[in-house]
C-alpha cells in the first residue's frame, strides 16, 4: 500500500509540476499516467471521474486527483479507509508544485513581469497551453462518451453541437447546459 501511495504522490505531484493551462489541459496528463501507464482506471472509470469533476465544485483537476487517488486505491483492494488517505496523498500532491512555485514566482514576478525574457517565457507557453486544451477535448471524444450505437452517436454528437455552440456563440450559463443536457440524456436512454 505504501508503494502505491508514494506511486500516486509521484505521479500527481509530476502533473501538478507540469499541467500547465489549468485543470482542462491536465486531463491528458491525468489519463496517460492512470489509465495508460499504470491501469489504476479503466478509460469508462476515467470518463466517469472526468463528469463528476466538472460537475462538482472546484478545480477540475484537483477534483480528478482526489477522486483518482481514492479509486484507485480502492480498485487495488484496499479499504475505504485508504482510499480517502490516497485521495489526500493525490490531491495535495497535485496542489504543492503549483504552491511553491507561486511562493517563490510572486517574489519576482512583479519586480520582473515586464522583462523581454518574462515576456517572452509567457508568449511560448500560451500556444502549449492551447495545445494542451485541445488534447484534453480529443481524450474526451471517444466511444465511452459519443455512445456505442449510430443511433447514440448521432444523438451525442448533436447534443454537443447543439451546446457547444449555446456556450460559444449565445454564452449560455454552463450550469444550465450541464443540466439540460443530462436531463436530456436520462430522457433520451
């Protein structure tokens, strides 16, 4: 168990390091590391994980870690017990790189924040950080959330149109097409 604690601090605490762009742009990190690299997660508990932790308060990456370190820990036959002590291990650990990194970049930043080699460092990481969003959109469309069926797919691609552009175009309140589509959802299946 302890093996799979210090596993689960590495791993988080490496995302945390690394996500650049928020919670979004983790989501690929996220699943490369538990689903593909050390198959905590099957890629349906994954999808689930991601549904609940955008409709639960908060960041959406600390929400992934917390409920990954806790399944995960639970899939490996250990207790509930455990399970919220790996979900701590894997919260704080996707939280801490960020916290000490704003402790010691606050110190400078605003002295040096109008730099040309600040500036620049900032201009290199926003196309990353687009990449990295859009790579969290591509882990998103697979089979797990567009359905299995023609008839499932058709319905799902046009519920995503359909909110896409709501949010997009008209700036409906996310709240409301979350709601909306999962009313229509349980409606439809």
């Amino acid at each position: 168990m302890i093996l799979l604690y210090l596993k689960l601090f590495y791993t988080f605490f490496k995302i945390g390091l690394f996500g650049f762009g928020g919670g979004y742009a983790m989501i690929s990190m996220i699943q490369g590391e538990v689903v593909t690299r050390y198959g905590w997660l099957s890629t349906s508990d994954f999808t689930d994980i991601i549904a609940l932790s955008q409709m639960t308060p908060g960041p959406i990456g600390i929400n992934s870690a917390t409920y990954v370190g806790y399944v995960s820990v639970v899939n490996a036959g250990y207790s509930h017990a455990a399970g919220v002590i790996g979900s701590t291990i894997a919260t704080v650990s996707v939280v801490l790189p960020s916290f000490i990194l704003m402790v010691l970049i606050s110190r400078f930043f605003l002295k040096y924040q109008k730099h040309p080699a600040v500036e620049a460092v900032f201009t290199g990481l926003r196309p990353g950080v687009v990449g990295l969003l859009a790579a969290a959109a591509l882990v998103l469309m697979n089979g797990e959330n567009f359905g299995t069926d023609l008839t499932q797919q058709i319905v799902s691609a046009a519920l995503f149109i359909i909110t896409f552009i709501a949010s997009y175009r008209y700036k409906v309140n996310p709240i409301l097409l979350i709601v909306s589509c999962g009313v229509l959802g349980y409606a439809i299946y």
